[in-house]
C-alpha cells in the first residue's frame, strides 16, 4: 500500500535592520512562505519568526525571536530554516557560521534563497565555502555601512550641527537651514553650542572622578548643589559590566535628580571625552 512521504516541518526567519535600508519584513515574509510551499515543508504562522528593527550585528541566539528559532530545533518542532539571504543571520562571519552549525548539530538544515537568482540549503556538498565567502561578504558590508555613517556624522560634527541626543555641556540652536530626508520628512538643522555653565560642571564631575569619587558619590554631590540635570525627565539605571565599563539599562522617568549612570554616561560620552582631550591639549 503507498504512503505518502511524511511531510517535514520548517521554520522561516527574516530580520529588519535599524539603519532601514534592507528589505521590509512584509517582503521577506512572502518569499519565505513561496518558498516552503515550493519544498512542500510544512510552514505554521507562528513558525514565521521575523525580527524587526534588529541590527546584524546581534548574535542570532541573543535575538529574540533567533533565541525562540534555535529552542524550536531543539526540541525537535523544526527541520528546516528559509532565510531571505545569510546577512538575515547576521554580519558576523564565525556567528553565522556558529549558527548553521548548531543548526545541523540539532539535525536540521538552513535554505538561503536569492543567491544570484538561486538558492541553495546548507546540506549541499560545496556548502561550507560558500557559507564562509557570504558570512564573509555579509560583515565586510556592516563594515561598510558603519564607515559610512560614520563618515556623515564626521562630517556634520565638523559642520557643527547636531548628531544624535544633545550632550550636557552643549546646546543647540536652529540654523533655519531645513533639509529633507530619503522619507521626505523635513529636518530642521541645529548647531551645537558652548553651554559654559554646564561645562564647568562637567570639569567638576571629573575632579571627583579623578580624586576616586564612585558615580553614585559625584551625583549625590550634584543633587546636593542643586545642580540641573540636561533632561529633568530622565534617569538611567547603573550596570557595572564585567571588563568595568559602564552600561545603561532601560530609561523611565524620574524627578530630575542626578543618578549615577547620569554622571558615567555623560564622563564617558565621545563628545565629552573628546573636549577634554582638546582642553588638556590647549
């Protein structure tokens, strides 16, 4: 008596940078279902896993729904996964490579689509070169996209204008110069000037730092001089990281006191940094 082959089970993944310039969520949705219906894989709505305004440079397994696409092989729901192309993974060449590896350790294996016109999955026998020439190929361009935003916001802080939030220290004043942008949203341009009463707290917080003052103990300082914050709204929670760098957690609102990771972010700013650096230099 004929039975039909056992219908396999997949799992489709797409990602949308936060630099916006790669292929909507909704597209590489409808490419990745084509596809499966094509390989006759069986493709659940909830096995559609897309990753909105995520940078490539995200491990895949540190990603929210990459973390949930890995426990699915795990657990053996998965045997597929369809990607739009491997920079979908990531811009790293050894996670993505680390990644469809832990893929075919689990038993499964990964479809790249668009690959010049083509596809393949990740089972072929030349598999492995061409995954390390894409993977390869996928972070020389983040390399490319970081060099290129860096050389726009290089060139607007040689132009004084604004880039990005506002540092303590500085305000910005409009130019009356309106640019549009690729979305042909209007930009008011500001420029960046010298705000010395907030300067010479800067100079103040680092004397304490300096002198072996904890950020806690420099805020509490500030609060007790009455010292304004540059947003009275903001407060930001402290995390000491492992190589004793300071990182930052979530916002939420707060009465305008001085917090600790206020003081750290603003000492370990670029712009900060920097005007220091030309000071000592003057």
């Amino acid at each position: 008596m004929f039975e039909p082959p056992l219908l396999q089970s997949a799992a489709a993944y797409g990602r949308a940078s936060t630099d916006k310039q790669e292929q909507s969520i909704a597209a590489q949705s409808d490419k990745l279902v084509a596809y499966a219906n094509l390989q006759n894989f069986v493709l659940d709505d909830d096995a559609i896993l897309l990753d909105d305004d995520t940078s490539g440079g995200i491990p895949f397994a540190e990603r929210d729904k990459g973390a949930l696409l890995l426990a699915g092989f795990q657990s053996g729901r998965f045997q597929h996964l369809i990607v739009p192309t491997i920079d979908r993974l990531g811009r790293n060449a050894l996670d993505v490579q680390n990644t469809i590896e832990a893929i075919h350790q689990l038993g499964g294996t990964v479809h790249i689509l668009d690959l010049g016109g083509s596809s393949f999955n990740t089972r072929s026998p030349v598999s492995g070169l061409i995954i390390a020439v894409l993977a390869w190929a996928a972070q020389m361009e983040l390399v490319r996209i970081r060099e290129r935003v860096n050389d726009g916001l290089a060139r607007k802080r040689d132009h004084g204008e604004l880039c990005g939030s506002l540092s303590f220290g500085w305000d910005a004043v409009p130019t009356g110069e309106i640019r549009t942008n690729k979305g042909g949203k209007e930009i008011h341009i500001k420029t960046v000037v010298d705000n010395p009463d907030e300067q010479k707290w800067i100079l103040h917080m680092k004397f304490l730092r300096d002198a072996g003052q904890s950020w806690n103990a420099i805020a509490r300082d500030l609060n007790a001089r009455k010292v304004s914050t540059k947003r009275s709204g903001e407060t930001l929670s402290l995390r000491q990281s492992s190589n004793n760098t300071i990182q930052q957690s979530n916002r939420r609102p707060a009465s305008g006191r001085w917090q600790a990771a206020q003081v750290a972010k603003i000492l370990n700013s670029k712009t900060v940094t920097a005007w220091l650096a030309a000071r000592e230099q003057n």
